[in-house]
C-alpha cells in the first residue's frame, strides 16, 4: 500500500494542534531573528549598542511569547531565540553596555 507524503512547512510545526496561532507564531519567529541579530553582532565588539540593545528586546519578546505560546514548537523556537538574545545581550554589555559610555 502506498502512503501519501504530506508537505511539513515551519508552520505546520509551529500550530501542531491543527489551530492557527499567528501572534504566537510571529512572536516566536521575531524572537529568532532577534536573537540571531544580538549574537552575530558579538563577533564585532564595536557593534555593543547593537548587540546589547537587540539582545533586550529579544529576551523581552521570548518572554512574553513564552507566556502566550500555545504548542511546542512555539515554545522550542522561543526557547532557541531566547538563549541566543540572552547571549547577545550579555557578551554586548561586557563589551561596553547599553549606552557605551554616553553617560559617563
């Protein structure tokens, strides 16, 4: 008997449970590129307000996807976003901070 192959998209993944959940999907989705953005621009540490400053809000979207998230998938792809925002933002403020010396 032959099987039918069903196409597996990144949102299939995301609304396992067969429900539409664009806000979470959209939520987990920044928050990825969020923290893709705080950890690439570590490897250059003149880019720290960047870095420091993407990497805030990347933490601040994980968490209030997290509190909203609705499937596994969701909360997989926060978690993933959310430790690379955090990364970012910490390797940003050992390299100069948040405001990188305006004030002071």
């Amino acid at each position: 008997m032959a099987q039918a192959r069903t196409q597996r998209s990144l949102l299939s993944l995301l609304n396992s449970d067969g429900k539409d959940h664009p806000v979470e999907n959209t939520f987990a989705i920044v928050t990825m590129v969020l923290g893709a953005i705080a950890i690439f621009t570590t490897l250059s540490p003149s880019l720290h307000l960047v870095s420091s400053w993407v990497g805030l809000i990347g933490i601040g979207t994980g968490l209030w996807g997290q509190f909203i998230s609705s499937t596994t998938g969701e909360r997989f792809l926060l978690i993933i976003g959310l430790g690379a925002a955090s990364v970012g933002f910490y390797l940003g403020l050992a390299h100069g901070g948040l405001f990188g010396g305006v004030f002071g």
